[in-house]
C-alpha cells in the first residue's frame, strides 16, 4: 500500500491506497466532500507507517496545522499541542490558565473570599 495526502483548502488527510483514483475517493469521503473538490498526491514519508498511519503527534511533528478545540484558532507544534486526543493552543493548553481568564472579575481573591459572609445570625 501507498500512502497518497488528500486535501482541500481548508483540510486534508493521509489515506493509504493502491493507487490515485481509490485514494482520492476514500480521501473525499473522509473530508466529507467530492471527488473535484480534492487534490491527491503521493505522500512517500508516510509509507513506513502503514497499517497504523501516522498519528496526531507524528503530523504536528510535520508541520501539520490543527485548530484549537475551543477557540478554533490554528495551532503549530512550537504554539499549542494536544491532550485527550484534542487540540488546544498554547493559551488553552493549560486548564488553569483557561479557567482563570473566565473567572469572574468582581470575585476577590481566594484568601479574601468568605461564603458565609453575607448570613444573617437567627
């Protein structure tokens, strides 16, 4: 089997085939689009890798772009990386840094905040 890169201009994929015409045909199924919206070309680097095909870190490593779970913005390896099987720029990356930028401004600080400020005594 040869490995063929299948794309649009939006997005692409790597499909291992016998040859070009069933490659860009699985290829277009995969992108969820037809047969002339596709490109399809011969991808030789990823040949070692068949069966399994090339995983999400082995694409990032080769400068594949992939957009970030939450905010769509495109990331890079160098600007982001993935966790559960998602990507997430660099911002996103971290839960922490995430939640932080969301929490409420008016809310004081942790060693501040009392809950139970605001209960009146029976």
């Amino acid at each position: 089997m040869k490995s063929y890169y299948v794309g649009t201009d939006e997005s692409g994929c790597i499909v291992y085939a016998v040859s070009n015409a069933p490659a860009r045909r699985m290829g277009a199924n995969e992108l969820d689009s037809e047969w002339e919206c596709v490109e399809c070309r011969r991808a030789p680097e990823w040949d070692s890798l068949y069966p399994r095909g090339p995983t999400n870190s082995d694409l990032f490593s080769a400068g594949w772009r992939f957009e970030c779970a939450i905010c769509r913005y495109g990331t890079y390896w160098d600007d982001g990386g993935e966790r559960d099987g998602a990507f997430y720029c660099r911002e996103h990356l971290d839960p922490y840094v995430w939640l932080d930028r969301w929490r409420p401004a008016l809310r004081p600080s942790d060693a501040d905040w009392n809950p139970y400020k605001w209960l009146i005594p029976l």
